[in-house]
C-alpha cells in the first residue's frame, strides 16, 4: 500500500521512522519530528493505512501495517532505521521487527504493551468497531480523549486539547474500525522479545491510565541491554503533552546507542 508520508532531513544521515497512535495520523509528530531533524536525522512520518491522508483499506492488521512500512522504507531507500512507535505505533514497531528485523536499528516503544488484548478488551474494540461504522467519530473521542492527556493538561491547556480532538475528529470511520480489530486481533509478542538482539528504548507517562508504567517496565526488562524513561508531567499521549521532556529523553538515547551518527 502507497502510505501518505514526509521525510525531512539528509538522506545519508541516521534514518528514524516515527509511528503515529490510535486514532491519530502523522500530525501527532510534528514537534518531535522538527527536534530530530534539527539533530541531524533523517525523519521519516508516514500515516498508516486508513488514517490521516493514506488510503483506506478493508483490513488494518498489525501485520499488514508492519509490511506497507517495510515497503515504504524500501521505496525511500533506507536500509535500516530507529523505529519509534507511539501506543497503535507500538504494537506495528513490534511487528515490523519481528518480521523485517534486518530493517529496525533500534526500537524505541512509547506508551505501548507487547501482549494481546484480554477477552474484555477485545469484546470492547468490537463494540466500539461497529459504533464508530454507525455513528462516526465521536465514540471513540468519547471514550479515548478523557485518558490521553492530564488533568492538569485538560484543565489549563484547553488548546491542546482541541488540537488533540481535532486530529481523532478528523479521521474517517472505515478506517478507524479497521484499526480497531486490528489491534483486537493481534498477536502476544511478549515471549519474542528476549531473543531480538536490537537496543529498546521504552519511555512512558507517569500517569498514564491506558497502559500502566509497570507493564510498560516490564516489556522493557525483556529486552537485554534495554532503557527506560519516564516523562512526568505525562498522561497516555506523552509525547504530545510534554513533548520537551519526550524529544530530551529520545535524543539523549539516540546519541549514546548511534554515535557514529554525530548527531547535535
């Protein structure tokens, strides 16, 4: 599948693909995206199937999300790349890895889990499936906006809040199900996680309700040689809320794991 993208920065330089969330499009890295081009990296933003300005599509599993990547880092030309995953975008790194290893340098796994959903999350994901296929978007903001960000956030920031429910309002219904059985379907990976030779980088917020710090902890201790970080101030949608301490903690990781790759 043709994903909508951008790639900003040198071709030659350290390549990181950033993976967009649940129900967001490439817009949600816009800060994180303009500090790693000014760091020297090459960014690559794509918009998975069905979201933002790619194409719908019947089926949105992990699987097919993970190669339509595959293929877009093959029409850029990039060999190898730092996959950053956000929550959804977590679950398609997990996936990307485990079936074009040769293709991720590294993982960085942002508020996201490497199990399956249980049985009540996945009767959950139906029943919001087929809500949004009869009554559009708002289902999903209902249920989802509340958990994304602080209520420190939800109370003094109230632009911020607008510009997130902006970005779930503006995405189209087909394609929103199609995600949501997506992920209602896909795979454990927890038991995968050991045998990956790659460095991880998991970071999560503080208060983030969704996935819970210590699970997030605990996907990280799989990986041999894995680090962690923790961004305060953070509810589920950390890397937009405190985007500052997110793209510290990111870059900081980057120049201690990829060196070579002289970044600023």
């Amino acid at each position: 599948m043709d994903l909508h993208h951008t790639s900003q920065g040198p071709d030659k330089a350290l390549p990181v693909l950033l993976i967009h969330g649940f129900p967001y499009d490439g817009r949600m890295w816009e800060t994180t995206s303009k500090a790693l081009v000014a760091a020297g990296c090459r960014v690559v933003v794509p918009d998975l199937r069905g979201f933002g300005k790619s194409e719908l599509s019947r089926t949105a599993t992990m699987r097919e999300m993970a190669n339509d990547l595959a293929e877009l880092l093959d029409k850029l030309a990039i060999r190898q790349a730092v996959v950053v995953g956000f929550s959804m975008g977590g679950y398609v790194a997990l996936q990307l890895a485990n079936l074009h290893r040769e293709r991720v340098a590294g993982l960085v796994l942002s508020d996201t889990r490497a199990g399956a959903d249980s049985d009540t999350a996945k009767a959950g994901r139906r029943e919001l499936a087929a809500r949004v296929l009869k009554e559009g978007m708002e289902p999903v903001i209902t249920a989802n906006l509340p958990k994304q960000l602080t209520a420190a956030t939800a109370r003094d920031r109230p632009k911020l809040v607008e510009e997130v429910r902006g970005w779930m309002a503006s995405q189209r219904p087909a394609g929103t199900a199609a995600a949501l059985l997506g992920m209602m379907e896909r795979t454990d990976m927890r038991g995968k996680l050991s045998g990956w030779n790659m460095p991880c980088l998991a970071m999560v917020g503080d208060q983030d309700e969704v996935i819970p710090m210590d699970e997030v902890m605990r996907m990280a201790q799989a990986f041999r040689g894995s680090e962690t970080a923790v961004i305060t101030g953070a509810a589920h949608l950390a890397p937009v809320e405190q985007p500052a301490r997110f793209n510290s903690e990111l870059l900081a990781w980057l120049k201690r794991t990829f060196p070579a790759a002289k970044l600023a």
